[in-house]
C-alpha cells in the first residue's frame, strides 16, 4: 500500500510540475490599461476580451486564483495563469491574495489535485507578455500583469471597483498595508 500512495502522489508531483513550470522569453510591454494612467506597483488583473466580467470583489478573485471557484457566469471554465517563480509580480500575488508563500503554493495545488478539491494548478509563464498572449488566446484565462503593462489586447477587470491606478487600489507590488 505505501507503494501505491508513494506512486499516486510522484503522479500528481508530475502533473502539478507540468502546469507550473515556464515556457518561452520574451520582453514585456509598456501601456496603461485602456487609456488609463497605471502606477508601475499596481498589479492588473486581466482576462480575455469575451470575458462578461467586469468587476470582481477581492474575495471572489481570491476563490478563483485558489481554484475554488472553476467556471465564469458564462459557464466557461477559468484558466489561472501566473508568472514563474522569482518575479516581483508573482510574490506580491501570492502574498496578498493567496496569503502564501511558493512552498504553501505548491503544497496547496499539489493536495488539491490529488483530493479532487483543485481541478487545475495555475499554468506558469515566464514573462509579462506571455500572459497577455496566453489570456488574448483563451477566452476562460485569468491572470495579472503590472498595470503599466496591460494593453488593449485584454481586460483590466476592476478589483473591488478600481483599476490600477486608482486611488485605494488594493493590488500592489509593495502594499501598504496587509489585507
């Protein structure tokens, strides 16, 4: 019997492995949301162009990056994708809105997938242009960039009703203050 669970779980090791780890290179981009001014610390949150949602509360953002909530109202299925490990923007996304560090991160996906409880670990890009690419081609995609970087290949979706940039944003490369 150890054997079978040792050999289930290199397997959801396996699988967790090939979602998270990078792909590819390439330079980022440098435009404010839509017409927007963007401070460089605000993260946007962004999903592809079809995507009805325009304003998610930080909890329902929170359930999503988690994997707890899997579909959009539309019904299609949310993809979460996120830069690899090492980037500013990705420990600032997992610091305030999955509370975790990348070892917790890991652990989380991990048991996830292998309970049932988590259908997909985030896909993992290497660079902010990859992302947009990534969210302009999957119409379910969610994932972030700095608000600077975002272009109109995409949706900034308004966090709790503001957008990079705005005053009381909440999503930041160097918070104010903890949620």
């Amino acid at each position: 019997m150890p054997r079978l669970t040792f050999g289930l779980l290199m397997l959801a090791a396996a699988i967790l492995l090939s979602h998270v780890l990078p792909v590819g290179t390439s330079e980022p981009l440098a435009f404010a949301p839509q017409g927007r001014p963007a401070a460089e610390d605000s993260l946007g949150i962004v999903v592809n162009r079809s995507n009805p949602v325009e304003n998610l509360s930080f909890a329902e953002l929170r359930k999503i990056f988690l994997g707890e909530q899997t579909h959009w109202s539309n019904g299609r299925r949310i993809t979460v994708v996120m830069l690899e490990p090492g980037k500013q923007e990705r420990q600032a996304v997992l610091t305030q809105i999955y509370r975790m560090d990348d070892k917790d991160f890991n652990k989380h996906f991990l048991q996830g997938m292998f309970t049932g409880e988590v259908h997909a670990a985030p896909k993992t890009l290497a660079t902010p242009t990859e992302v947009l690419k990534f969210v302009f081609n999957v119409p379910g995609a969610i994932g972030y960039v700095r608000g600077t970087e975002a272009d109109e290949s995409v949706k900034v979706v308004h966090v709790d009703s503001r957008l990079p940039g705005d005053k009381d944003y909440s999503i930041r490369l160097h918070p104010k203050s903890a949620r």
